[in-house]
C-alpha cells in the first residue's frame, strides 16, 4: 500500500488531497457528503453510532428511513474516496457493531487536529522560546475559519468558535512574547495578518499601537488609533475610545510639543478630503448632537426630525447574524448617499440607525422618509427583510 498521508483541511475550505486526487466540497456533491467526512475524520478513533450520525447530517428534518439515506451517503462518500488511491483497495469509512467511524490505519495530517495537538504542547510546554515556534506553526495553520459554509449547522458553529478563540489566544500570547522582545515590526506584521481574520478584535488593535509606540512611531501610531476608532464606529457603530484611552493618552504624551496655531487647527479639523456623504458618528457624538438641536430649535426656521430605522423579517422571526450585518452594510451605504451633507446619523443597535434630519417643514421629513424606504426596497439583498421609519420631532 501507498504510504503517502493524506493531507486533509478544515479549516477554510474542506478538502482531502492526496497525490491523485483532490476531494472538494462543490455543486456535483451535497453538503450532507462533506459534513459526514468532517465528522468522521474530526472524531476519528471513534465509533459513531447510526442514529448520532443521522442527527449530525438531518438536525432539522424528520426522516423515517434515516438508515437507508445514511447508507447511500455512506456508500457515495466510499466511491468519491476511492478517486484519491484509485489502484488501491483502501477502506476509509469502517462499519462496526452498528457504528460508522474513519479508519484510523488511514495515514493522514489533518489541519484541526495538528492544531489542537500543538495546543496542547503549548500547555505544558515550559521553555519560552519552544513556546514561541509552537504558537508559531499553530498560526501558520489557521487559513480560515473551521467549515465557514456550514455555521448553521450546531455542531459545526461550536467548533467554528473554539478554534476562532484558540486562534486569537494563539495570536495574543505570540504578541505578548514578541512585546516583551521588543520584536515590534514582528508584532505589526502578526497582527496585520491576525486582522484579515478578524478586524473586530479589538486586542490585535492595541498591540499595533504598541508596537508603533515601541518603534518611536508616535504619529503613526495616532493614525492607526484615529482609523481604529472610524472602522469600529462605522462598521459597528462601537465606540471603543474608552477602552483605548490608556494607549490614546500615551501617544499624545509621545508628540512633539510643538504649538499649533490657528491655521493649523482648522486643516486638523477639517474632513481629510470633501465628502459628498451624509456625517456619520457614533452614539455619544450622536447624543451630543442631538442635545445641541434641541437648543437650537427655537432659534433657527428650520425643523429637526429625529428618525430611527429598524430592520426587521416579515415573517415574525428575528433575523439571523449574517443577514443583518449584510443588510445594515447596504442600509449605512444608503444612508450615507441619500441623505443631505447635513443631516447625521448613527448605528443605534444591531438592526437600527438613527437620523438627524434637517428640513424645512414636515413634509420634507416625510419626502425623506419615503426615498430612503422607496431606495432600501430597489437594493436590499434579502427579501423577507422589511425596513421601518419612526419619525419624531425634535422640541
């Protein structure tokens, strides 16, 4: 027999590689093949009993002869195995006292199961720099999330998540070593790589603006902290200042005190370039905004309305993760076109935005109103979405 391992991935895309042959998940085979070998192959050394099996591949559907669907996908994944050694007779998936299991006399290196191996080196490994190469080639392992296409399914979303946070720890431990080395470009190129993977975490963050601190970059670093805050305000309608106070408040200790004078104030102020884009803020400076219209109010011709936009299904039933954070990203880029330069606005929850308008009367509040449901209507991507505007007068 061939001894040539397999090379099997999870992590991203699934595929099992051999010299010949290349098994990848695609439109020619169900997902219910690719969850059955995932299964198999991430439990491997146990047996599997059918009815397990079957609550794996159909958690949500009723089917009466489970066996004999679990028998003829059985049987499709031993044909598209065989396509890997075609010469060979090799028996992938063993059938024992009533139980399927991946046989584990197949030579094979699969991604998850190296990594969680090196985790568990890394516990009770106790010399820094071992510590160091094993976090390392830990990393280097994660090419993307654990089978990203099928989150909805239970076990799998449990899965995705223990890896994703062993990633990040893996990531935070590598920094904090590399800290303590004073390795600081080491630290901005990990966490350039660690934020293709996960923007949102805001720790990858704040070890770049020590590492540009670390390298006496402190203008730089100012940047970054100033671009950090914009993304999570935009993207998430976050305000993290607070959390990065600390940091924030070190680089301005670390510029240049030269003094500024007026000139200088107003092109610090002014917007990097002109936006023909409605302002966008987050919640605080929102709030502060809203407390100046409102003194404002008795002394300007003008109406100021206060909108808050709510997405929602029409079926009743809350709408999953990924579809309101694709929805709110179409809804933010059409707020921030169809709106006027001066009116504001803001990500007031995971589903909602809220709006300053700035109008003449009340029937310009309701022309506004109508355009932004008429426009959400022509672009929204999913449709049991439905979009709602509540409409108040600022007095």
């Amino acid at each position: 027999m061939n001894t040539s391992p397999l090379s099997i991935r999870l992590f991203g895309e699934f595929s099992i590689k051999s010299p010949y042959y290349e098994f990848r998940t695609s439109a020619s085979n169900s997902s219910q093949l690719t969850l059955l070998l995932s299964y198999l192959i991430v439990n491997q050394g146990t047996k599997i009993s059918k009815d397990k099996l079957a609550d794996v591949l159909w958690p949500d559907e009723n089917i009466k002869n489970y066996t004999g669907s679990l028998r003829n996908l059985v049987y499709r994944a031993r044909k598209e195995l065989k396509k890997l050694f075609p010469e060979e007779d090799r028996e992938y998936i063993l059938f024992t006292h009533n139980s399927y299991l991946w046989n584990p006399d197949i030579p094979c290196f699969v991604d998850v199961l190296e990594f969680e191996r090196l985790n568990q080196a890394i516990r009770s490994e106790t010399n820094e720099t071992k510590k160091q190469d094993l976090l390392s080639r830990m990393h280097a392992l994660y090419q993307g999330e654990f089978l990203p296409a099928f989150t909805s399914i239970e076990w799998v979303l449990y899965e995705n998540i223990y890896y994703r946070n062993l990633y990040i720890d893996c990531t935070l431990n590598m920094c904090s070593y590399l800290y303590k080395k004073k390795q600081f470009d080491d630290i901005i190129t990990l966490c350039d790589q660690s934020c293709l993977m996960y923007q949102e975490e805001e720790r990858f963050h704040r070890y770049k603006l020590m590492a540009y601190l670390g390298l006496g970059l402190p203008s730089a670093a100012l940047d970054y902290y100033r671009s950090t805050v914009n993304f999570f305000s935009q993207k998430f309608g976050i305000d993290i200042n607070h959390t990065l106070n600390d940091i924030y408040q070190e680089i301005l200790s670390r510029l240049p005190s030269t003094r500024m004078d007026i000139n200088s104030l107003e092109e610090d102020l002014k917007e990097e370039q002109d936006s023909n884009h409605t302002f966008y803020c987050n919640f605080d400076i929102f709030k502060n905004f809203y407390q100046l219209n409102r003194r404002s109010v008795r002394r300007s011709h003008s109406k100021h309305y206060l909108l808050l936009l709510t997405l929602d299904s029409n079926d009743g039933y809350p709408c999953d993760v990924e579809t309101t954070k694709e929805e709110m990203q179409i809804l933010y880029r059409l707020l921030s076109t169809q709106l006027r330069k001066n009116d504001i606005f803001t990500r007031s929850s995971h589903s909602q935005y809220s709006v300053i308008l700035t109008v003449p009367n009340e029937y310009g509040s309701e022309v506004a109103e109508r355009r932004i449901l008429q426009k959400y209507d022509q672009v929204k991507q999913h449709d049991n979405i439905i979009l709602t505007v509540e409409r108040k007068l600022i007095e």
